[in-house]
C-alpha cells in the first residue's frame, strides 16, 4: 500500500465519518491539509467580550460571539401552553437578545444564567427591527474545575474563532483541529529557501501552529504574514508561468498599411482623440507589432471611449490583411456594439457594397438567435475574409465559425467570460492572435496583478470632452415617500425637456420568476422587511398607470425575444420610447446620449461596482445627468452606507476598492465572488499591495530561471494542489 502524505490523509479517517461529512459538505473541507488551512477568522482574548456593536454588519451571516448573561427570562403564551426564553448578552457596552423556544427553553435556562460567560453561536437576524441570534449553540466558558476540558481548551488567553457553520460550531472544530495538528510537521513547505530566510519568514510548520495555537498576538502576527507571502507567491508563479508560456507562443505582427482604412477612419472622425486614447493606442499598437501574441487588459472609467481605442485597433489588425473578432456578453450588446461601430465607421464598414468607401471592410454580427440565411451568409464572410470585423457573442466560439486569418481578438466585459471562451476563440487563428481584454468598471491595481496578471495593463483615465456629470442621490422610499414621488416628478420634467429616462429593477417579474417571488413573499410574511425585489413587468405597469402616465413606457429584459430586444433598443435611440424599464441587460456598452435620467428601484440589491456602470448609462450626451437610488433600508444599514458611497463619488477606481472591500476577498481565482472556501484565506487583495507586488517580483524570477520549477518539488506540489491544473489553465477572471 502507498504510503498517503501527511496532509493528504481524508479527514474520516481521523475524525470519523460524522464529523468528517459536516466538514465535507458544509466547509469544502476534505484532507488534512484542508483542515490545518482553515483559518481561524479572529481571536477571542480569555476574559475578553466580544464586540456586539458590529453585529448590524452580518445580518444573515452565521456568528461567534463571547459575551455575559445580563438576564434571562421565561415568556409563556397561547395561554401558557407556548414557552419563549429571552436571554439578554452584553459586552459591557452593547447588548443582544437570544431567543430560545418551545421544549429547547429548559436546558439553557438553567446553563445561561445572569453573570455566565459563554461563547454564542448562531445567524444574526432582524426581529422587531432589533438584532437577535434564535436558538444560538453555545458553549460556557467555565470555571468549575470539574469541567477540564473547557479549561484546557480555554486556558490559552487567546481563543480562536473558526469559520462555523451551523451544523459545526467554532469550538468543535477547534477539538477537530487538535486531532489534526500533529500533521503540521510534515507539511512541504512551498517557499524557495533563499526567499523564505531572505525575507525572514518562519517555516511552514511553524505558521501552522502558530496560527491555530498562538500564545500571544505576536504568533498570529508571525504566521499571518508567512501565510500570506505562501497564497501571494503561489498564485503568482500561477500567473508568471502562464505569461512565460504565452510569450513562448509565435504570432503573426500585425503592422497598419499607411494610407488604408485606420487613416482614412482618422481622417474622418468629428473630434479628436484624448491624449490618453492617443497613448493607449500606441501601446496596443506596440503590442500588435510584435512576433509574440499581445495579452492586454484596457481598463477605464465608465465612458472613457474604451470602444473608439478598441476599434481603432481592430482597424489596424485589418488594414495589415487581418480579421478581428469581437466578444461580447450578451446579445444586446452585440447588437448595439454592432450598430455604433457600423455607424462610427459610415461608408468605411460598406465593404463590397454599392457606396462602400475605396479601404472599405464589411462589418457583420454574429450571435445565436440569428435566422439561418442570415447566419450562413456571416460565416461565409468570416472563411472567405471579406468581414474584416466580426461582432458576436458566444456563437462565435462555436467549432463551425471558421476564419480567412483571425489576428485580434477583442473580448468585452472580461469577468462574463472564464478563459476557457477566450483560448476557444483564439485557437481559431492559423497561430494565436493577438488578445485586447476591455473591463467596463476600473479594477485596483492588485487586483489587476491577480486577477489579470497573465495580462499587460493599460488605463484609461480621461473622459471625452463634452461628457456631461452625472448627479446622483439616495432615495430612502421608506423612511420618506414623498422623496420618491418628487424622484417620479423628476423623470416626468426630464422627459417634458425632450430627454429620456430608464428605471431600473432587479427582477423580470414573469412566470419564470414566480419560485423566487414565492419564497420572497413567503419570507415577506415572516418579516416584512423582506418583500420580493421589484420587478420590470409590475414596475411598468404601476408607472404607466400612476406617476408617470401619459408617458411612453416600454421594457426590456433578457427573457424577451431578441427581434423584440432589438425592436425596442431601436426605438429608444430613435427617442421613440421615453421611458425604458429595464433589468440589467442595460448595464454596459447601452449608448443613448439623449437619456438623462435613471432611477434604479431596490438598489440595494446591486453591487457598488454594478451600480457605476448603470450610472455610466445616463449624461454621455450634452445635458447632465441624473441618477436616483431608491432603497427601502434603514439608515444605519451596511447597504445604505453602500449607496452613500456611490453617490458621493464619480470615481470608478475609488468605488471599486470600496466594492471589493464589502465583498471581501472572495474568491479570487474562482467563480464564486465571495464562496465559502476562499483561495485566498490570509491575503487581503487591497490591503496587502505590497507583499502582492513583491510576490509578483519574485515569481517572474523564480519562472524564468526555471520555468518548469524543477529545482522546487513542494512549490510544484502547492501550485496543484491550489489550482488544480486545469484552474491554472483557466484562472476564472472573477
């Protein structure tokens, strides 16, 4: 029999099967290693309470807390056949209610009595508008000298607290982490030795322990910052050997014949280009020279003419006797990239036609719902090479779309696409074209050496001339109505001034939607504070009937039929429709400079980076723009701070630190933006620049001097085990 590492050994066989499967299930964990790598998320000091006034932060989360018994009391009703024990914790400054019912009232009201510290575990919920755990596990922190365990187990002055779940709490997986601990001795340590000394960090071992068991502050401090240097330095070299591999691949230098279609779009444009448009251009051009295919990420502020910069590449790809291919996430944007670029381009996108201009190229789309003969004649364009420029969505992944010679690819919108759909539409080039990744939303710097760090970065960070600002306000529905109905007077004076306006809602509200809007209703019930998020389809016609009627009210959503997308996107930019009620499909690439207006219902419900880039939609014309976020939450609620936010800043890079900040560090790597098993456990992608950028130093040196990592048998073995290779090949763009 072979002998199983250390750390790979299942945990049933250490901990037995019960535990073992709550572990599994609940927390992702399976061997050893996984264990002795699940962090605890904070420490408790012995004879230290825990802060209750940060508890309004998690609502619905599952929380640790110790604290004392203040009181406990009995309520009975139904004519006292029903039994409620309210039990009152404080930490000396706040207090908590815990509620116990029904036949579980006995045994903590004889544990929990006035004075008993304990640590609680449980989800925090809004009963009466006040915060309370319901039936909390919990565990006494005792003195009696009969109870050794919980002595020994408290004994240390610092008690740390795991991620829990409601099936496991903290303290019993501490009890599974002591079975464990042992193992620690064994882990290989990823770190190239002259990295590890040079740095002065301790060994792996060593952080193991010192993380789980620490005597002091100091230990935690000491294995944190190893532990960090280990998910920072292993992702890194992630990265730096794909950007090796990659610059190992041949390409095909993509130089603009003088005098052809880029000059004759220049020559044509009504405005001249930005100074940053101008520089970010001739990086890309740099890049398109060369033998070796480009990787670029162009990010910029929501607005800053990231399609024009794009396009102008994608012209040169074509005057050097390229094609170039452009990938968008959804069909509306297809369709819409496909009409602005058609129409920015006038007689230069009429190839082969009557009026087509002497350098001419055809522009044609290609997405999945398109008729067959319409379908047939794209792809018949695309083999033979007289669509210069392509435009599509996922259909052109698809193994029948053959190309002449494919030389650019543009992807839009990079975190809707994993890099499985990139390296699809890139193996269809004769060698590997060159590739332009463009973000709607600006990205902080870290998080665009992790996340993108297989890519080169280029900024855009200046508006066109003429862009309008954007105002924008909370509007707090609940605690004010009359707010609200001033906001619907708003849209009625924007659309009297001959603008348009959209309202924006988180739900479709058609049959499809109705499973969801059960339960939310169910949950209504239970707690009116949580009503089902407004929908599109009630959301019209209550405006078309009240606040704003009279007006020309249409919708839009990704369930409808793609002819019927079209026809109302239309009639929007034809101004034919004064008020769009939409989801999100409207959220990128959407241009309708005539659109002033926006009230975005339940924002509450969206992301602070989401909620920018629907705001980009309005103000791209002369007149400013005007943004409303109605919320039902309270004042002094996370998701109102949220709004807040938003609507104190028109700086994208700025909102997307706050953004990533509230998400927390999620999972990098993976399609879970904040999943339960985060690959990053001790990195804060925003916190930790530094060790990020140094880590990323050290990884493109260690890579080039041995690329295959040889030399370095356990940095190997941690870079499988974090990105299972196929996780290597795809490091998901979260």
């Amino acid at each position: 029999m072979e002998h199983v590492p250390a750390l790979d050994e299942p945990l049933k066989k250490t901990l037995g099967p019960a535990t073992a499967k709550v572990l599994a299930e609940q927390l992702g964990l399976h061997t050893t290693g996984d264990l002795l790598h699940h962090y605890p998320r904070r420490y408790a000091e012995r004879g230290e309470l825990t802060s209750l006034a940060g508890l309004s932060d998690q609502l619905e989360e599952h929380v640790t807390v110790v604290a004392q018994v203040a009181e406990a009391r009995i309520h009975t009703f139904n004519g006292g056949r029903g039994k409620r024990l309210e039990v009152t914790i404080t930490d000396g400054a706040g207090r908590l209610q815990l509620v116990f019912f029904g036949a579980g009232v006995h045994k903590p009201h004889k544990d929990l009595l006035p004075g008993t510290r304990a640590m609680f575990a449980g989800k925090v919920s809004l009963f009466n508008r006040k915060l309370q755990l319901a039936h909390p596990a919990y565990e006494p922190l005792g003195t009696d000298a009969s109870d050794t365990d919980a002595v020994d187990a408290f004994a240390a002055r610092l008690i740390p607290i795991y991620p829990a779940c409601k099936q496991l709490e903290s303290w019993k997986i501490s009890k599974a982490v002591d079975a464990v601990l042992p193992a620690a001795a064994e882990a290989a340590d990823p770190l190239p030795p002259a990295l590890r000394s040079g740095r002065g960090l301790v060994t792996l071992p060593e952080a193991l322990l010192k993380i789980h068991r620490p005597t002091g502050k100091a230990d935690v401090a000491e294995a944190r910052e190893r532990l960090k240097w280990d998910e920072a330095f292993v992702l890194q070299v992630a990265l730096a050997r794909r950007r090796h591999a990659d610059g190992q691949l041949p390409a095909v230098p993509r130089r603009p014949a003088p005098g052809g279609l880029l000059d004759a779009f220049d020559a044509d444009l009504p405005f001249t280009l930005t100074e940053g448009q101008r520089n970010v251009s001739r990086e890309i051009f740099d890049g398109l020279a060369a033998s070796h295919p480009m990787h670029r990420l162009l990010q910029g502020e929501v607005g800053s003419g990231k399609t024009m910069v794009a396009l102008r590449a994608m012209l040169a790809v074509v005057d050097a006797g390229g094609q170039a291919a452009m990938l968008a996430p959804t069909e509306v944007l297809a369709q819409q990239h496909h009409r602005s670029i058609t129409e920015m381009m006038g007689e230069l996108a009429q190839g082969g036609m009557l009026g087509g201009a002497e350098h001419a190229t055809k522009v044609v789309l290609l997405t999945g719902s398109m008729g067959t003969p319409a379908r047939r004649q794209a792809l018949l364009d695309l083999v033979t090479g007289e669509a210069g420029i392509v435009i599509g969505t996922h259909a052109l992944i698809e193994d029948k779309v053959q190309f002449h010679d494919l030389g650019l690819v543009v992807v839009d919108e990079q975190h809707r696409f994993g890099v499985e759909q990139r390296d699809a539409l890139r193996s269809k080039g004769k060698q590997p074209p060159h590739l332009l990744v463009m973000t709607a939303t600006p990205i902080p710097r870290t998080v665009a050496m992790t996340v993108f760090g297989d890519l080169e970065t280029s900024v855009l960070d200046q508006l066109p001339a003429g862009r309008s600002p954007i105002a924008t306000h909370v509007v707090p529905a609940k605690d004010k109505p009359h707010f609200l109905t001033r906001a619907w007077e708003r849209v009625r004076e924007e659309v009297e001034n001959g603008h348009q306006a959209y309202v924006v809602c988180p739900r479709i509200g058609d049959g499809e939607d109705e499973p969801k809007k059960k339960a939310a209703a169910k949950a209504a019930e239970e707690d009116p504070d949580k009503r089902p998020p407004l929908a599109v389809l009630e959301t019209a016609d209550r405006l078309r009937a009240g606040p704003l009627a009279g007006l020309e009210v249409a919708v839009l959503h990704g369930r409808m039929d793609p002819a019927d997308k079209d026809e109302v996107m239309r009639r929007f930019a034809a101004g034919e429709i004064q008020v769009l009620v939409a989801t999100t499909v409207i959220e990128v690439g959407v241009n309708v400079p005539n659109s002033t207006a926006m009230v975005i219902m339940d924002a509450d419900r969206f992301g602070v980076s989401q909620l920018h880039q629907l705001r980009g939609r309005v103000g791209r014309g002369t007149a400013p723009g005007l943004c409303l976020l109605v919320s039902e939450m309270p004042e002094a609620s996370p998701a109102r701070a949220r709004l807040a936010a938003v609507a104190a800043t028109l700086d994208g890079f700025e909102l997307s630190r706050i953004d990533l900040e509230q998400r927390r560090e999620g999972d990098v790597l993976g399609q879970a933006q904040s999943g339960v098993r985060s690959s990053l456990r001790v990195l804060a992608v925003i916190e930790d620049e530094e060790v990020i950028a140094q880590a990323r130093q050290e990884a493109t040196r260690v890579v080039a001097e041995d690329p295959d990592l040889e030399a370095l048998p356990a940095l190997r073995t941690a870079l499988d085990a974090l990105l299972d290779t196929e996780r290597e090949q795809y490091l998901e763009k979260g």
